[in-house]
C-alpha cells in the first residue's frame, strides 16, 4: 500500500512541476494552449477552462503540454496565427521548452529548502562509530565512541569534514584532538593509502585511518538565509553527481544493470515512506533533479533535443528542414523506447532475484 501512495504522490507531483513549467511560459508568451494532460493515453477526467483542456490520462508514466503550432507542420488557422508556438521568436520557444526540466530542479530546491527551514539540517557528528582492528586509528589509541574535535588544530563539526581532511593529507601524520569521557586528549595518526572503492565503484587509492563514524544525527536548525544557502548547495550536489553518473554509464565504469524505472521508483518511494515523511521528500527532490538532468540530454523527442533543434536554427538562421526533423524524432523515439524496455527489463530482474 505504502508503495502504490507513494508512487502516484511523487511521480504525479513531478510530472505536474514538468509540465507546469512549459505551461506557464507558455500562457507568459501569449502561446495558445489547449491541452495540459498528466499522464498519456485515453482521457480518464477533464474539464475545459478557457481554451485549455486540463485532463487525467490513463497512463500516468507522463505528461503533456499541448500548444498551438507546437509542431511547424501543424495546421494552424488565421485567428491562431498570432499565439502560435512555431511563429514566436526561437528565444521564446527555448525558454518555454527548457522551463520543464528547469522547474524539476528549482522544485528540488524549494523541496530541501522546505525540509531545512521548518524540520533542519541532519549533520552526522564526528564521533568514532567504529576503529578497524589493525588499523592506523588503533596504532593512535583512537577508541570507539571518541569525539573528534578538530585535526590539525582545525575544528570539526561533522563527519563529512573529518573524511575531507583525512583523505587530504595525502598519507601525512595528522594530529587530531578527541574528547573521551570528558576529559580533551591529542593523538597522532598516519593515514595508510589503501585502494577502496568510490561511489561510482571505481577503484581508487585514498589514505584512511580506519575509522567510520556511529549513527550519532543531530539536527541542526537553520535561519532562511541559511536554508536557501544549504538547498541550492545540496541541489547542486546532486546534479553534479547525476551528470557524472551518467559521464560513468557512457564510460562502462557503472554498468548499465544499475538503471531502475517505474519498477524501482515505486519500490524505493514506498522504502522512504516507511522511513517517515521527511525521507520521502529528500527522495522527490533526488528524483526531481534526475527528472530535469535526464529531460535536458539532446536526444531527439526530449526537451534536450528540442532545444538542440532551437539552437541550430538560431546558427543557421533558418529552421531544421521537416524530413530532418522526423527522421531524427524516429531516432529518439527509437532510443527512449529502447531505454523504457531496457529499465523496464531491470526492474522485473531485480523483482525477481535475476539482477
């Protein structure tokens, strides 16, 4: 149960910021609108307001905006002429198509911003959750449960800075300052480069003390300055790691196996719900930046391509001939198809213990 609610609150939520995006720039730059449909497919529910259409399709892996000369062979008549999308200038049509996936990412930002300024910001203390047997930190005298005050004479406050400035000492002495029981003790380790695995998966050579941190979470409370700071931050975070995720997919480093849809994103999405709301929504705004990334990427049909085709226009001041356009709108079609089977694929691997 808690997998099917979720599923429909987040993808329904970020289908609906997508297209809301296009839709409101389009009614900015006086482009007539007649359709605005979540989901695909046959009409479930509807009213008309004005000259839109708003629908709920059966098929809610989607959405759709639909404008008026949306396609340069569309038909359009005289009195639609002047709120044509094909007949504005590429400037307006770049930003009504780029302003689906734009507002997928700004959404991850008011998501974490609403998560920060009303319940905080979690930081994972820098108490010794664990000392590996044999390791640097047990040849310093580093115990379990130690708190780490500062290294190098540098306060530290999270656990994030504690790996940084390990990991950037590139395998010199560090001293480090710890509370134990009460009482302030100063021990030195040497940091031993050891191969390990990053987040991709990728082997690589980092000097450790072979220390990992406890689940000690506090909760920090931020002003609105800070939580604007902290949500812009932590969205942008995420984009870099989703752009070099997909630079690693490209390059083979993650194998392709790794790629989850609807399946998945409904298995995950119910995982967090059970783990509270909070949890839930730091999930959306993951999603709704992987959302906008994937929308931006220049295969023809997506957003990317589209902006692709705006671009060339606007080098060779005239508009991709229609037999380009169709032949590369085959292509992308191709390629999405081909992808939806091949998540699709994954899901029911994993579902069934083959993945």
């Amino acid at each position: 149960m808690h997998t099917a609610v979720s599923f429909v609150i987040v993808l329904g939520l970020l289908i609906f910021v997508h297209e809301l995006g296009h839709f409101l720039f389009a009614k900015l730059f006086r482009v007539k609108v007649f359709k605005f449909s979540l989901g695909f497919g046959p009409r479930v529910v509807g009213k008309t307001i004005g000259d839109t259409e708003y629908l709920l399709s059966a098929f809610p892996l989607g959405g759709y905006v639909k404008m008026a000369g949306e396609n340069p062979d569309d038909e359009v008549g005289p009195e639609d002429t002047a709120v044509s999308f094909s007949a504005k200038p590429i400037w307006m049509r770049f930003i009504i198509v780029a302003a689906g996936p734009f507002s997928n990412l700004l959404f991850a930002v008011l998501v974490y911003f609403l998560i920060f300024s009303l319940v905080g910001l979690p930081i994972l203390s820098t108490r010794i959750g664990e000392v590996q047997e044999g390791s640097a930190a047990e040849a310093a005298g580093l115990l379990k449960d130690d708190l780490i005050l500062a290294i190098d004479g540098e306060p530290t406050d999270r656990w994030e800075e504690v790996s940084d400035r390990i990991r950037e000492s590139g395998g010199r002495p560090v001293v480090l300052t710890v509370e134990r029981g009460g009482e302030t003790l100063t021990v030195t380790g040497q940091p031993i480069l050891k191969k390990t695995s990053n987040l991709f998966g990728e082997e690589v050579e980092v000097p450790l003390l072979g220390i990992s941190a406890s689940a000690d979470v506090r909760i920090e409370q931020l002003d609105l300055g800070r939580a604007v700071t902290e949500s812009l931050t932590r969205t942008v975070e995420i984009i870099q790691l989703t752009v070099l995720g997909i630079v690693k997919i490209i390059q083979h480093v993650v194998p392709a196996s790794s790629l989850g849809g609807p399946i998945l994103i409904a298995q995950m999405a119910g995982q967090h719900l059970e783990a509270g709301w909070v949890n839930l929504f730091y999930f959306i705004g993951l999603l709704s930046v992987n959302l906008g990334i994937l929308n931006l990427l220049p295969i023809p049909i997506l957003d990317g391509g589209h902006l692709v085709f705006f671009t060339m226009e606007a080098v060779m001041r005239k508009p991709l001939s229609m037999r380009t356009r169709e032949i590369l709108q085959q292509v992308g079609m191709v390629i999405l198809v081909s992808l939806m089977f091949f998540v699709f694929y994954n899901d029911l691997a994993r579902l069934f213990g083959r993945g």
